[in-house]
C-alpha cells in the first residue's frame, strides 16, 4: 500500500535526502578493478537515475543522458541469447514533479535503449515490460507505464521494428513487431516512461523473440 502524499507522487520519495541517494549509488558502485580478472562494471549513472545489468543475461556498455526528449537516457547493451533479462533502475537523485530533468527524478523518462543482438538467432519481435516489484506485473494504477495516458503517442519507435502494440493491464508491456534484428545487428528502441508514484527501484524486462517454428 502506497503511503498517503501529494497527489501523484509517493511522500516517501521527498523526504528521502540527497546524501542517501548518493551514498546507495557508491554502496552499489563496483570496486575498481584489480588485475586482469576483475568483474565488469554493474552499474551506470545517467541523469536521476543509475542502471544495472546485476541480475545477469546481459551487458550494459554505456549510459548517456539526461531523460529529456531532446536528450534521452540512452542505454547501450549487449544480449548474448535470446531470453528475457531484466534492467534494474534505480532514483539516485531526489524526487521533484516537474523538476529539472537531470537534477530531480521528475517521473518522465525519455529513453533509447541500443541492442546488439549476439545470440547467433535473428529476433522477429522484441518486448519491454515494467515492474515496480520483481517478478510481479505492473498494474493500471501503480502510475508506472510506457505513457498509458497518451492514447496516441508520437515518441514510440524502432530502428528495426515498422509497428507496435501497448497492452496496460494486467501488464506494462510494448512490443515491437514487423522486423527483425539480425545477430550482429543493433536495433535501436525509444520510449517514453512515466512514473507518477515514483518507487526508489523498479525494473524494464527486455524480451528478444525468436521465430515459433
């Protein structure tokens, strides 16, 4: 159950200092590396925000931005099959609604998000899913979404995909559809997110398909 607050966004969320949020970000922070056999980087800061690659499938190799439509968080990745694997994001930045994109986590995220598909399978669909709670839908009224308010969005689109479907309950999903992704290939994804009752975590299920048969 949400704690009680200003209309739209989570009271807990403000109340939250900045010194705590930096301090996550250097907790989660790997160790610099030593030697030749030290583990890849996890984490990536990019405006409000950091990502991670933590829970394994995939690998991120850049982070940009600043979540703005003229400057989006863009994030670089490597996926080396074709399973579903799960982007954590997490708010490294207090929270203000119509806050200073970079400065403030302002529950508007404009993003673009680069795949190099290195699976060896060409990929004929390609779906993103939001979750506040691992392992557990996003709901219509959890005010997390791929923009569930604009009925006609204009910022949706793929470099490799011509359309597009958004389904709200009992999932967050977009799925990309008509294309493909050859391997090797990169495919670029831009969407924007929104995020009215602001969670300190949440998490972007990224699902290659492959064809059925």
């Amino acid at each position: 159950m949400r704690t009680p607050g200003p209309s739209g966004f989570s009271s807990t969320r403000f109340s939250s200092p900045g010194r705590i949020c930096r301090a996550l970000v250097l907790a989660l922070w790997p160790l610099a590396p030593i030697g030749a056999h030290a583990e890849p980087q996890r984490v990536w800061a990019a405006g409000a925000y950091s990502f991670s690659d933590e829970l394994g499938g995939f690998r991120i190799t850049s982070a940009s931005g600043i979540g703005t439509k003229e400057d989006p968080l863009v994030i670089t990745e490597e996926l080396n099959s074709a399973t579903p694997v799960t982007l954590t994001i997490r708010t490294t930045k207090p929270i203000q609604p119509f806050g200073t994109a970079g400065q403030f986590a302002n529950g508007l995220m404009y993003m673009r998000i680069d795949v190099l598909n290195n699976s060896g399978q060409a990929w004929v669909e390609f779906q993103f899913e939001l979750q506040e709670v691992l392992h557990r839908p996003s709901v219509f009224g959890d005010g997390l979404s791929f923009d569930q308010r604009n009925k006609t969005p204009d910022n949706i689109w793929s470099s490799s995909f011509a359309d597009f479907d958004r389904d709200f309950e009992p999932y967050d999903r977009l799925l990309f559809k008509s294309g493909k992704i050859d391997p090797l290939k990169t495919a670029k994804f831009d969407y924007l997110i929104t995020d009215y009752t602001p969670r300190w975590t949440f998490y972007l299920v990224q699902d290659p398909r492959i064809p059925s048969s």
